[in-house]
C-alpha cells in the first residue's frame, strides 16, 4: 500500500519534480559556469517562442468552445446566478487578501534584476485604454499577443454567437471544441520541453546574475504561503460561520481532511472533484447543488491562483522597479486575476495563460518577465491547487446557506 501510495504521489508531482529538477541543474549550471552558460540560452528561448505561438488559438478556442456547449436551462438558472455570485465574491476577497499581504510585506526589488527597464512602455494612441483593451481594428491584429484581452473578449462573443445559432451552430460547437482539445495536447507536448526551457533560462539568469537570483524568490514565496495559510484558516472558517453557524464550522473541519490531502497529494483540482462529493455528501448538502457547485467550481472558481496571480503580478513589477502601490495597478490586477480564473480553467498549465494576459495589460516584456512568473507559479501550486479544490467545498456550503436558508444544518447533522 506504501508503494503504491509512493508510486501516486510521484506520478502526480512527476511534472513539478521534473520542472524543478531542471531549475535546479540549470542553477547548479549557473554557478559553476557563470557567463559561459549564454550557450545554452537558445534552449530556453526556443520553448518560450513556442510557448507564445501557442497561446493565441489556445485562449481563443477554449474560450469559445466553452460558452458554445453550454446547455440552455432555465431551471439551473437561479442556482447558476448564486453560485457564480459565490465565486466571484471569494476569488476577490482572496485577491484582495493577498494584495494587503504584499503591501505589508512588499518586495524589495533591489534584489530583483532591477537593472532591466521597461522595453515595451505603453505607447501613447488616440483610442481610449478601453477601447485599446477590448478591441482591434483589423482581424489580423487580433492574432497577436499583445491584444490578449481583445482576443478574449472576441472569443466570448464567438462563443454565444455559436451557442445563439443553435442547430445550424451544431457543426460549428463540435469544431471549436476538437480544436481546443488538439490546442490542449499541444500544450501538453510543448510542456514537456519546460524543465529543459526554464532550466537553460535559469542557468543563464544566475550565471549572469549570481546566486543573489535566488534570495529574490524566497520572500515572495514566504509572503504568498504565510498569506494563504491565513486565508485558509480564518476565511475559510468565516465562510463556514457564514453557511451553518458554529455547526458549519464543525462540518467543514471535519469533512476537507480527505479532500484536502487530495489536492495537495494530485496538486490537480479536477482530481479532487470525487473527494470533494464524497466531503459534499457527508456534509448533507444536497445532491443538486453538490452536484452543480463541485464539477463547476474545478475549472471555474480558483481563490489560490487568484492569490497567485497577485504575488506574480507583485514579482514582474519588483523586476523592472515599478510601483506596485498605486490603485489602479491593483484594480488592474484583481480584474486579471478574475480572468484568469475562469480562462485557466481549462487549459493545462492554464495559470501561464494569467500570466502572460498580465505581462501583455501591463507592457512589460515578455521574454524577461514570463520565466520568472512561471518559475514563482510553479513553486506555489500545492498551495494553490490546496486553495482552489477545498474553496469549492466551502462554496457550496455558502451555496446551500443562500438557497435552503440558515437552517438546513440543522437535523442533518448533530454536533458529536
């Protein structure tokens, strides 16, 4: 049973071991060979360049394909509305959470590569930022990163168009949806070029660098897993309190133990679904909101990486020696990260996604801040995917609270 046990969590972990195990030679590479190792430098620009490609059609036809299949119901509709509701409202508070943690711990950036300055400033235009944002006037320029949120507001409509055209869109749905499962094994095939990628990328930061490079990543680390332990435990009790009084509290506690070692022992939040309806089930939440709440909640409703975002978002702006303070900025990044949420979803590897829409928003370049974005998001997923799996326990509960009334704790369950 121990192998077996050994055998799982290496399977599950196999991508982040191999990821940081290429992190970590390429450092050793670094430190031994210093400048020299800027032979080696191709390798990772290679896998970014290929990163990149890929993004565009990725984005577009996951995002259509999604709206395209949805079902019409008018029944599920009311409960649709509160459990989107109930997303989004957690996936803000965690942002914000995370946003007043890294404004009590900030991040120095005088041991981030400061010296870099921004290549790609925002550029001045007569089109007002939104009309910039959301839009292109040529469909060409659609197919650039650089419009990554025009790109997504087009797939939103290219998705309800489909979805509004009903059977003659039939054809169309089916298309868009083989298309974002070849996109999604063509991600999985350039990922599997990422400890190779990051770890010749890394290489070259320290050899030019030093080993100063790594003091950079532990304080961001330490703020975001200090900052979500709290979230954890205080807003997730308080949402608990919110769902069933101190009864609530009890249940919840009581039931995530399995779901929670689930998502941290599979780091995946579709792997949790069936430990999280089992939790759901013992909680006596009722079969049609358990039922709705957790498969919708896995790629849809994700409080880690939305903290996630905001400490990667935090880490790009200690780079270039920007200020992260001002409140626009942090308007900006709690938007991203509720893209991000409902984007990422989807996608393997989808946080990547988040990350590049940010770098894109905020015209940083592209090559210098990804790496550095994906070696942080890579380092905080058990975390993340800890956060993201067990807020679908939670939601439901404040789900059921909202639809069955404060009371429909009690009976169902009795305090041991």
């Amino acid at each position: 049973m121990s192998e077996h046990k050994s055998n799982s969590f290496l399977e599950n972990y196999s991508s982040i071991l191999f990821l940081l195990g290429g992190i970590i030679l390429g450092s050793i590479a670094g430190l031994l060979f210093g400048k020299d190792v800027e032979v080696i430098k191709p390798l990772g620009d290679i896998f970014l360049n290929l990163l990149f490609t890929a993004i565009i059609p990725l984005v577009f036809f996951t995002i259509a394909a999604s709206i395209a299949n949805l079902q019409k119901t008018e029944k599920l509709g009311k409960l649709f509305g509160i459990v989107l509701l109930v997303f989004l409202s957690t996936v803000i508070i965690s942002a914000i959470v995370m946003v007043i943690g890294v404004l009590l711990f900030p991040l120095d950036q005088a041991v981030f590569l400061a010296k870099s300055s921004l290549a790609m400033a925002h550029e001045s235009t007569t089109d007002s930022p939104v009309t910039k944002l959301l839009t292109v006037n040529d469909f060409y320029e659609i197919l650039s990163r650089k419009n990554m949120l025009a790109l997504i507001f087009f797939s939103f409509l290219m998705g309800f168009a489909t979805l509004n055209a009903g059977e003659k869109g039939k054809d169309f749905a089916r298309f868009l949806q083989s298309a974002n499962e070849v996109m999604k094994q063509l991600l999985v095939i350039i990922m599997k070029g990422a400890p190779i990628g990051l770890g010749a990328y890394f290489a070259y930061q320290v050899g030019i660098f030093g080993p100063q490079l790594f003091g950079a990543y532990a304080k961001p680390l330490a703020v975001y897993y200090g900052t979500c332990a709290f979230y954890f435990i205080v807003f997730f009790t308080f949402y608990a309190y919110f769902s069933g009084g101190l009864l609530g509290v009890k249940v919840f506690w009581k039931n995530n133990i399995t779901p929670s070692f689930t998502a941290i022992g599979t780091c995946s939040s579709i792997a949790t679904i069936p430990a999280n309806l089992e939790g759901a089930t013992q909680m006596k939440i009722p079969s049609y909101i358990r039922n709705v709440v957790i498969p919708l909640g896995a790629p849809l409703h994700k409080d880690g990486s939305s903290m996630s975002s905001i400490v990667k978002i935090a880490v790009i702006f200690a780079i270039f020696g920007k200020d992260f303070t001002d409140p626009i900025t942090i308007l900006t990044a709690i938007g991203i990260t509720i893209i991000v949420s409902v984007v990422e979803g989807g996608i393997p590897n989808g946080g990547y996604i988040g990350e590049i829409l940010a770098i894109t928003i905020y015209g940083f370049p592209m090559e210098q801040a990804l790496p550095a974005a994906m070696i942080i998001g890579t380092l905080v997923d058990p975390m993340a995917t800890l956060l993201n799996a067990n807020g679908d326990l939670i939601s439901a509960m404040m789900v059921t609270r909202i639809v069955e009334g404060k009371k429909w704790l009690l009976g169902q369950n009795e305090i041991n």
